[in-house]
C-alpha cells in the first residue's frame, strides 16, 4: 500500500528502510536554503529525497547499496511531479566517491546506526540498520569528499549514537552548527537528534521538539513541521 503525502506517494514494500518518522523528520527539517544540487546517502524507497525535491528547484541525485531499494526508489521518482531533477542509482558510498567527482551544496542521511547490537538474520535489513557496511568514518569521508565549501550536511541519529558521530566529525573539522533534539513526549528523555554540519564553524544552535502530547496526538511543533507534507495533522 502507498503512503500518501500531499504532492506524491511513496511505496516501500520492496526497500530495507521503510517510510518512518525518522526519514519524515528529516525530510521535514532540513534546511534546503540556496542549494542548487543535493545528494542522499541510503535512500531507501526515496521518501527523503520527494520530500526535498517538493520544497527545492535542486537536481537530487540518491544512491543506496541494496538493489532492490533502488528499484523501488526510481519507481516512485518516476511517478512524482519532479522526476526530472530525481536520479537514484544502485551504489555504494566507497564505490561513489570512486566514480564521481562531484560536489553538493546539501548532503542527507538517514545513516545505519547500530554498532554492536544483536544482527537480524535477515541481511538487508542488517545493512539498513547496521554500522558493518557504512561506518561513521566512511560517512565522513563521504561528506569530506562530496561537500561544497559553503555546503551543509544534514542527519538524523539515535540521541546516544550521535555524540561518537559527533566526535569523529570535529576531528576532520566537519563542525555541528544545528541540532534539534526529539522527544517521543514532553516529559521523556530526547532518543533521536537532527544535525546539520558544515565546513564552517559557529556556535551551535540548540532546539528541541516532541512528538506526542499525553493522549497520543500529535504535538503542534511537530504538525508544523511536517504541515506540508501530511493530510490531516
């Protein structure tokens, strides 16, 4: 069954990273300011890179390392209303890097981030949700090599999970400039971060949202945040 956003629908049955609220957040916030051609690393079905292209006049190119994600992804670029300016191609990050010079004034990521957890016995679902075939080190180096000078990174990661990202990117000068932390609800702790990084350094700035209010409904910060993708927020 598709999912059905306001311009475009996503269909995921085939892809190892499903529509979720991760991706939506992401899609959602990523400042998309003065970028003229974007890159996103594990697409999956697409869903991130619709939700740029709805808001941006950016050509947005989309890799993923599991074919079947890929496929999956090119269908649903294919029925959206900005299929000339989406390109999804089946490849690695270290296989990318070899074959492309090119740079890009916005990169996303919806990153695998477990590190040492217990593996499914299903392997693409590993690869989508494991660190084993796309560390953070090969991340950054992904983002040290495609980001423009004046270009921005924008992720998504468990809350714990982020400050060994975090570390490995100040010690290659790539610097946090935004983040913006989620709550489930108002009185938990924070579990996912948003992050933008750049080239440039200066002060971080800090926000935080949640999710739910007490009865389950969504809170009014995240309906405006996702106000222009969902029907009926």
């Amino acid at each position: 069954m598709a999912f059905q956003f306001k311009q475009f629908s996503v269909e995921d049955d085939r892809s190892t990273m499903k529509v979720g609220t991760d991706a939506v957040l992401l899609g959602a916030w990523t400042n998309i300011k003065n970028a003229k051609n974007m890159l996103e690393i594990g697409t999956g079905s697409g869903i991130i890179s619709l939700m740029l292209a709805q808001r941006s006049e950016a050509r947005i190119e989309a890799i993923d390392i599991d074919k079947s994600s890929i496929d999956q992804a090119i269908e649903n670029f294919k029925i959206s209303p900005w299929n000339e300016r989406l390109k999804a191609t089946y490849y690695s990050l270290k296989n990318f890097i070899k074959d492309n010079k090119n740079k890009y004034d916005l990169i996303v990521s919806n990153p695998p981030f477990f590190i040492d957890s217990l593996k499914s016995p299903d392997k693409n679902k590993t690869r989508s949700k494991h660190t084993d075939e796309l560390s953070y080190s090969d991340l950054i180096q992904g983002l040290l090599y495609f980001l423009s000078p004046q270009g921005r990174s924008c992720l998504i990661l468990p809350h714990t999970e982020s400050k060994s990202f975090i570390n490995l990117a100040r010690i290659e000068n790539l610097h946090l400039n935004k983040q913006l932390l989620i709550k489930p609800k108002k009185n938990k702790i924070a579990n996912r971060i948003l992050m933008e990084f750049s080239f440039i350094k200066t002060a971080i700035e800090e926000n935080e949202i949640y999710l739910r209010e007490e009865d389950n409904s969504f809170s009014a910060d995240y309906k405006k945040l996702c106000e222009d993708y969902y029907f009926n927020l």
